[in-house]
C-alpha cells in the first residue's frame, strides 16, 4: 500500500565524523564525479554510531545517476555554520537577490 524511501544519509563512525568536521544529524553536500561529470548530492544526513562503517546511501534513482561502481567517492562540504538549513528557503533567497 506505501513505499518508504530513505533519505540519502552517510554512515561513519564518532572517530570519522570527528576528522571530518561533522556532527550526527547534520546536513551537507556530497560532491561525486562519474565518467567526467559532477554531482552534487543536497540534504544528506550525517549519521555516526559507534557500530557504524563508513558508506553513503541512496535510492536507486540517485545512485544510477551516479553510474560509477569503480572506487565510487564523494567529498563532504558545509556551506552553512549552523546545524540545520533549509536548501528550498536558500534557492528561494539567492532567487530575490539575498546573498548569504
């Protein structure tokens, strides 16, 4: 009767999270390249336990988009101090001229 579909979210460790400067539940951008094309993954949610092993998941759509099975990375990026942002209010705001 329903399908759940995940949000895209990345798995690591306190360790890993605490290299890279993130935080559990934080959002960010994941930058890919595949086959010479860039992607950007927006709103992927940082998850750390301790039992966790590093990996990035997402729905099949996302990660056919992706297309590269071949030592598959991304590189993690925050655009934003806080915790939490809202990447429709921001296209929003750079869309009325409000530079942040």
């Amino acid at each position: 009767q329903g399908v759940i579909v995940a949000k895209r979210h990345i798995h690591m460790t306190p360790t890993q999270a605490y290299k890279m400067h993130v935080k559990d539940n934080e959002s960010v951008f994941v930058l890919t390249k595949s086959y010479e094309r860039a992607l950007i993954y927006a709103d992927v949610i940082v998850r750390v336990h301790k039992n966790f092993s590093l990996s990035m998941h997402v729905d099949t759509d996302e990660a056919n988009a992706f297309a590269n099975d071949q030592e598959p990375y991304g590189v993690i990026i925050k655009l934003f101090d806080s915790d939490t942002y809202d990447v429709n209010e921001w296209i929003d705001e750079i869309l009325s001229g409000i530079q942040r």
